[in-house]
C-alpha cells in the first residue's frame, strides 16, 4: 500500500505542496467548461477530454485514471456511486468497506479525502475520491484517482502538476 497514514491523493497533495512541480502541463481547463468554479491544468500527454462537468485523462503508460469534475454537496454520494460504478465496468474492483477519511488542508485549500483499496486485472490498486472546497457554498472540485502504487510513483511529477495547477475561479 502506497502511505497507510496519507493515501494515494493526500500523499500526491502533500508532495507537490512541499516539492513543487515537475512536468509539461499543456492547457487550462475550466471546471466545469460552463460558469468554472476552479482551473485545471493537464499535462499534454496525458490527453484530457472534456466531460460532464469537468475533465478525464489517464497517464502516458494507461496505469493512472483521474477525473476532476464539480459537484454539489448533496449530490457527492451520487458522484462517487456513479464512479464506482463506472470504473467497475472497467474491471476495478473497490472494497467500501477499507474506507479511509482525512482532512487536510494544501495551498490553502481544505480538501477531504476518501480513500479505498482494491483489484484490478493487473492486481491490488487504490481508488481515491478528494474534494476540493470551493468558494461557491455547498460547492466541490472532485478528484478520482485509480492507480496502483507502483503508477503513482512513476507519474507523481505529473500527478503533483495536475494538483498542484488547481486554482479557485470562485
């Protein structure tokens, strides 16, 4: 497991807040497209694609997945469901029950962290969902993560990046 204390996202978090960034980031994408409540950047070759309400992209080598969406308060399970369920359908499987919850708070951003563990066709991965508290009441930046240990290490410059880029329009 990637950092029993931390997680998968609070680790990457906790990284880029205290090293910095490496990576070529490529453009500034509106979360969501419509009335943005906060700024991504994503690397070129990660190849971003716009969605309902935010952004999805994988690393180079097809081992990491996040999506970063905006969400309501009220409609966070919902999200998360709907994200299990999504990427159930590509063969991720999450055991709810390993749930861990944290709060931190990085570049002055209050981020809660919901981290999980699970299997893959490839073996044991994490599954992470953190929001980002916005200035809009009620209001979330939504980050999933999928990965094993070993993809996050490789692309923590790149992950660090994206997390790092995140900047509140509202």
């Amino acid at each position: 497991m990637i950092n029993k204390k931390l997680g998968f996202a609070a680790t990457v978090l906790l990284s880029a807040a205290i090293f910095g960034t490496t990576g070529a980031i490529a453009k500034v994408f509106s979360i969501p497209e419509a009335d943005a409540i906060a700024t991504v950047n994503a690397p070129d070759d990660w190849e971003p694609s716009v969605i309902d309400d935010g952004i999805e992209m994988n690393s180079p080598d097809n081992e990491i997945y996040v999506s970063i969406e905006s969400v309501k308060a009220d409609k966070i399970s919902d999200a998360v469901a709907e994200s299990v369920k999504v990427l159930g359908e590509q063969g991720l499987e999450i055991d709810l029950s390993t749930q861990k919850a944290s709060d931190k708070e990085v570049n002055g951003m209050k981020i809660h962290n919901l981290e999980y563990t699970g299997k893959d066709d490839d073996g044991p991965t994490e599954f992470s969902v953190t929001l980002v508290e916005t200035r809009v009441p009620d209001q979330f930046v939504m980050f999933t993560f999928w990965g094993s240990e070993d993809a996050q290490k490789t692309n923590e410059a790149a992950l660090s990046a994206i997390l790092q880029s995140v900047q509140l329009t509202k």
